[in-house]
C-alpha cells in the first residue's frame, strides 16, 4: 500500500511539473511573439526574466534578459532594498531640537533650532497630517518647560549637504513635490508655491501651527533657515521617524522620489562620507556587498535612488538576481512587505491586472516614464512553499505605441505568469 501511495504521489508530482513547463513555454512563446516582426514590441528595446528560488540557474522565461534598460522606478527596488540591509527596518531619522540662551519663567531668551536630520516625513504627503508630527514637536517644548519664545525658530538642514538639484532630471521632475533632492530638514506637505521646500518652510509651519489652535506656545520672533552658531546650544530633545520599513513601503506603494533619493543620500554618508550623489550611488554598489552582487553591480549603472534619471541603466537578469538575493536575506518580510500588490488601493498598482484571479499572490514595483512601462517583483506560491516563489523582471523602454495596448500585454504576460506556481 506504501509503495501504491509514493507511486501515486511521483505521477502526481510528474503531472504538476510537466504541467507547469507548459505554462512557462507558453509564457515564453506570448513574449516572443511580442519581439517578433510585427509584435508589439518589435521596434522597442525590452527584456524579460523569469525563474523561481528554487533553482535560479533555470530560467523559466529569458528573453533578452542581459540588456541594461532604462529602469525608472524600479530602480527604488534596489534603492530601498539596499536600505533595509545597511540600516535595518527599525532604523529611524533623527530631528534634534535645541536653544541658545536661557530658559527663564518658562520663557526662551533665545532661539529655538530645528536641526533636521534627513526625516522624509515631515509633513508627509502620504497621508497629510501635520498635527502628529508638530504634536511631537511641541512635547519636545513642552517638556522643557518654554511657553514662549522670545527669538527666532531657526531651520537647519545642513545634514544633507549635496547637491540642491539632480542634473540628470528633467524641469518637470524637479517642479513635483517628490522630485525634490532631499535636505536635512524638508517639509513636503500642502503648500503655497511662494513658500519653498526645505528648512525654512518646515520652520515656517511649526512657528504658525505654534501659535494658532492647535498650539499654546507664543513665537515672538521669525522663522527662518539657518545653520548652527559657534555659541553653544543647549540640547532639549530629539523626535525620530517613522521606522525604516514603513519609509520604505512610502517609497515602494506609492513610487515617491524623495524617500528612495534619502535612502540614497543616506547610504551616502554611511559607506562615503557624503552625500553627493557620486558618492551616493557608489555607496549603492556598497550595500550590494552582503547579497554577493556588490562586484556584478558595477556591470550596471546606478546614477539616483528614484529611477528619475534615464542615466540609470539595469537588465532584467541582474535585477531578477538582486531580487533573489533579497528574498534570501535577513530583511526579507520587511521588503517583500514593502512592494504594492495589484488591484489594491493603497498603491501605484490599483489599476493593473484587475480581473487577475491570482493577483493577491503577486507583490511588484513598476515603473513608468515616456517610453519606459517596467514590472518586477514577487508571485508567490499558491503552495505557500517560499522555494516556489516565482522572481520576474519585466522591462521596456522606447515605445511610441498605444500605452493601453501595451499595458494589457504585459498585463497578460505576469497573469500567465502566475498561473505556473498556482
């Protein structure tokens, strides 16, 4: 009976096998009728990889999977991934908060200095509420007993000191509220556009919300950007971000520039010393290291942590391989928990393959500029074995055509995908 039942169990496995070969054939044969004459993407320069862990050598797609490719978002793959490894998902930004003067009578003879320290939050646009941040901000006051304050409220983000802009992004890039190149201390949240991002409005705000409804501590003087003096500041307290993980999920859900550019600035000064974004994106090869990809990485190009440069160049393969390394390491849940699933809400993918019936088993980033549609990422197994988890990275750049038209094919490719580790 034993012998029945494990002879039974081997043709079982042999169907399961043979059926999930034909799955990945025919997946490989709707990517290449695409590259034909006369495809879609015939004119496009595009590339497609496809396997699961359990044996990453045996690729269940491979089409034009070593050509570098414009990435655009999916380059806050490696970006947030390499984050998590060099910090860990419970590391937190500091903003440090201090005075000159004295304290007399529950009155600062003095000014008040917010001393940013790279919090991408700060009046986070996801969702917009000012009031918990500034909340913290004032118990920072409160506790040390200033009612009033008799100076100025002083911004200081010198914690980043790179580069105010990105040379490689476009005008547009730069005029959205996330294409900002990060400062110490930025306040990203609803503004008027007479009122600049950086020190001076996260200042402005806090001085305002102080002295409105919200807040019960009379600001006599200005606020303003500034840096540090030689005189000596009395230190009062420090508020810290939200974790890691949760800026990373920020930067993966909703495909937000200036988390993944922190990320990157912020690797900078761990491995570089700086935050120039020569330094930056070297420090990115850097934190490769302990996925074994540190060297290989250098066969791509990293020029920003957002994909908003087209300088950025990745193949399918290499980053098919990172992924592989990520689900293999210590911060695996975190990252995996950090890419948005399609059809969801909270995220970028809302959308995308809808009336997929396996699409809450498929964890991806895309990525998106003119010309440029990229999808990469996770489907798990219907199994629930991690071994079978299938790593895809899908990629096109230098198409002119219908966008529609090519989303539903790519659409079409991940969902048949999908269908073989159901």
């Amino acid at each position: 009976m034993k012998r029945f039942w494990l002879i039974t169990l081997a043709i079982l496995a042999a169907g399961i096998a043979a059926h999930a070969q034909g799955a990945a054939s025919a997946v490989q044969s709707k990517a290449a009728a695409l590259d034909a004459p006369g495809g879609l993407l015939e004119s496009s320069n595009w590339g497609f990889k496809a396997f699961k862990l359990a044996d990453t050598q045996k690729s269940l797609v491979s089409l034009n999977a070593k050509r570098r490719l414009v990435p655009a978002s999916n380059m806050k793959l490696v970006s947030t991934g390499a984050a998590l490894l060099a910090f860990g998902p419970e590391y937190r930004f500091e903003t440090r908060f201090a005075h000159s003067g004295e304290i007399k009578d529950s009155v600062l003879c003095g000014d008040l200095y917010i001393i940013g320290g790279g919090d991408p939050l700060i009046g986070e646009l996801f969702p917009y509420l000012p009031g918990r941040e500034f909340s913290a901000w004032q118990k920072v006051l409160d506790d040390a007993g200033i009612r009033r304050i008799e100076g100025d409220i002083v911004g200081d983000g010198s914690y980043f000191k790179g580069e105010p802009r990105h040379g490689d992004w476009s005008m547009e890039d730069h005029r959205t509220k996330d294409g900002v190149v990060p400062r110490g201390l930025t306040w990203r949240g609803r503004m008027e556009d007479s009122v600049p991002d950086g020190p001076y409005a996260a200042a402005l705000y806090f001085a305002e919300w102080l002295g409105g409804a919200n807040g019960h501590i009379q600001v006599c003087g200005n606020a303003m950007s500034g840096s540090l003096p030689d005189s000596l500041l009395h230190q009062i307290g420090t508020v810290r971000s939200a974790p890691l993980r949760e800026i990373a999920s920020v930067a993966n859900h909703w495909s937000d520039n200036f988390c993944a550019e922190t990320l990157v600035k912020a690797l900078g000064l761990k491995y570089r010393g700086s935050d120039e974004y020569g330094a930056a994106t070297t420090a990115l090869h850097d934190a490769l290291a302990p996925l074994g990809l540190k060297d290989r990485s250098y066969g791509m190009r990293f020029a920003d942590g957002s994909g908003l440069s087209r300088k950025n160049y990745i193949s399918p393969e290499f980053m098919a391989d990172f992924l592989a390394a990520m689900a293999r390491s210590r911060v695996w849940k975190d990252y995996l928990a950090s890419l948005p699933r399609p059809g969801m809400k909270d995220g970028t993918l809302t959308a995308r393959l809808k009336d997929c019936p396996d699409k809450s088993r498929i964890f991806m980033k895309s990525g998106s500029m003119n010309g440029v549609r990229c999808y990469s990422g996770y489907i798990l197994s219907g199994n629930g074995r991690k071994e079978d988890t299938i790593v895809f990275s899908l990629m096109v750049n230098n198409y002119v055509g219908n966008n529609s038209r090519l989303n539903t094919s790519l659409d079409a490719l991940i969902a048949a995908l999908a269908e073989i580790n159901r």
